[in-house]
C-alpha cells in the first residue's frame, strides 16, 4: 500500500509514521521542509507549500491512502487575525488541493479533525449523532469546513474518514505545556475546573489513525476521545498525583482570556464527548482508557 501523510513531522504524524511502516507499507510524506522531514522520518519526503503550490504530482502517484494532518498549531499562543487566517488555510485549503489531486489509484482518505466540532459548554455528552447548531464560533467553523472539504473526496468512490481527535497525551502537545508548571508545583485547574476534558492517549490515537487507513469499516465522523472523559479539576488532580507535586492553584479564567484572548477557548470550553461509534459500531479497545493509567504510563518514571 502507498500512503502519503501530510503532518507527518508534528506530534501525532511522527507516531503514526512508525506504526505504519511495514513491510507491505510503502509511506510518503508532504512537508514545507521536505529535506528535514526526509532526515527526521527516514521516509521520502516532498516539499510542499499549500498555500502556493499545488500538490506535487509525484508525492501523490499510485497512492492507495492519504493521511491528512497538517495544520497550523491552535495552542501557540494568541490567534491574531493573521494566525486565524494561517490556521485555517492550512487545513482547508491543504485539503482542498488534496483532494483536487486525488489520483485514480487512491481508495482512502484519512482527515484530521477535532472535539471542536461540538457545542464547547456544559454538561451535555455529546456523540457522532448529534445535531449540531446552525451558529459557529471560530473553532467549529474549522472543524466543520475541514469536514466538508474532505468528505468532496466521496464523490470519486473514495472512502473518508474525519477523526474528531479530542486533547492528546503524550510527549507533546498540551502536557508538554502544563508539565513545567505542574513539577514547580504551581499548576491547578483552569477557570472553574468544571468543564470537561476529552483526552486521549497517544498510543490510543494512532491507533485510530492507523485502523481508519487500513480498515474498511470506518467511514465518515469518528469521535477519538477515550471513555472516560474528565473535568479539568480531576485532570490537575490526576496530573499532581502522578508527578507527586500540589497542583491547588487555580488559573483564573479572566487571566488566561487576558493572556490568550480568544485562544483561552481551548482550556475554558467544556466538551463532554463520547467515542460511541469506536466502541458500539468498530469494537475498538482502549489501551488507556482510565486518565490515572494513561498518566502514569506517560510520566510515571520521568518526574
Ligand atoms: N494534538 C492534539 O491534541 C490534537 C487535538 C485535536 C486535533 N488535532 C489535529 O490533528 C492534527 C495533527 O496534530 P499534531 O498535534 O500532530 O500537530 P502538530 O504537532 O502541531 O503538527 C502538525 C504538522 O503540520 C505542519 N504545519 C504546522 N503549521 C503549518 C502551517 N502553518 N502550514 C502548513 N503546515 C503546517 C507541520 O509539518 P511540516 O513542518 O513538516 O510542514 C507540523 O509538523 C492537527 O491538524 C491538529 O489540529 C490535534
């Protein structure tokens, strides 16, 4: 099977690409910087801007699949206007060439995607079947419009998967951030603590990544967010415990809006969502689905 996979340098892509490099596996990658991301991967690597350039022919050459996960970073810092723009381009606009380019040969298309798609408040779980409000803040227009662009690709009778990937554990991404503060023993819950995290694992999540490209059964939206979603209050308490530290000191709300404006959304927002279809419809099965568990395997030697 040939598999190109955009994003392959970030913190799920570099994952990803290991699990799937198998003998009957032949992987490609998309990056801005190709020649980095040949020498980080070990795989072959084309240099691709989305933003100029369209998708170059030869990266997507009898390619069965396509694994899409590029984008502009959500938690690095402030979204001026010029990052809104820059974090929405490189999703929509990367799939869109994506999919104008798709060859004959290609079967499977495999899209990022995020929690964010839901409603960010309250108590309410949410699963792949709910309804989804008419009005969208910043976050869920991405969400959406990524939705849409990859699922054009089904009108060529290629099969498409968008992965709602819920906040990631492992050495990257949100905890790599929370850690410093938490092993001074000054981290805490944010805002009221209340609202929900939807966490997964990253073996977890490239373990959904990879059955979405190699298993036919797995269509359409799918929520990747273990069973057991936390309030961010137990998640700190989870965190302090693991790393043996206090972790009492509340980040207020207003702050972290002072400090990331519109960004805050992404640790104030509350998102209660359930991976129905994972575990009714797929049969898959968590390798961490308890938060202590995950932690532990993550940090537990490394305080
Ligand atoms: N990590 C999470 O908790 C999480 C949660 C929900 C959804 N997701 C989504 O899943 C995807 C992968 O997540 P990740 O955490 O692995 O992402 P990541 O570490 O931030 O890496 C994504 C990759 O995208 C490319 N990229 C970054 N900025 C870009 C830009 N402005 N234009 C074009 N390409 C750019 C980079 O590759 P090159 O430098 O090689 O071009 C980078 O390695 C992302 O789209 C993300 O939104 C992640």
């Amino acid at each position: 099977m040939n598999i190109l996979i955009t994003g392959a340098t970030g913190f799920i892509g570099r994952r990803l690409v290991q699990r799937l490099q198998q003998p009957d596996h032949v992987i490609r990658v998309l990056s801005r910087n190709g020649r980095r991301a040949g020498s980080l991967l070990g795989v072959p690597a084309y240099q691709w801007d989305c933003r100029t350039e369209d998708v170059p022919g030869e990266a997507m050459r009898d390619c069965q699949v396509v694994i899409n996960l590029m984008g502009e970073n959500l938690g690095d810092g402030r979204w001026t206007e010029a990052r809104k723009h820059e974090i929405y381009a490189s999703r929509i606009l990367s799939t869109r060439k994506l999919v104008a380019a798709a060859p004959d040969s290609l079967q499977t298309f495999v899209c990022g995607s995020a929690i964010g798609i839901y409603p960010g408040s309250g108590d309410t779980l949410y699963d792949e079947s709910c309804t989804m409000p008419e009005q969208r803040g910043f976050i869920q227009t991405i969400c959406h419009d990524w939705e849409q662009e990859a699922a054009r690709i089904e009108r060529n009778g290629v099969r498409r998967v968008s992965i709602r990937t819920g906040v990631v554990l492992g050495q990257g991404g949100m905890l790599q951030k929370l850690l410093p503060v938490f092993k001074l023993g000054l981290g805490g819950p944010v805002g009221s603590g209340l609202q929900w995290l939807p966490w997964i694992h990253i073996d977890d999540i490239v373990s959904v990544f990879a059955n979405a490209a190699l298993d036919s059964r797995y269509h359409g939206a799918i929520n990747a967010v273990s069973p057991n979603p936390v309030r961010y209050r137990e998640f700190a308490h989870a965190l302090g415990k693991v790393l043996q530290r206090p972790a009492v000191f509340p980040v207020p709300a207003l702050l972290l809006r002072l400090a990331l404006g519109e960004a805050a959304a992404l640790a104030l927002n509350s998102y209660r969502i359930a991976p129905k279809r994972l575990l009714e419809e797929l049969g898959f099965r968590f390798k961490y689905s308890e938060l202590g568990a995950a932690l532990e395997d993550l940090l537990g030697d490394k305080q």
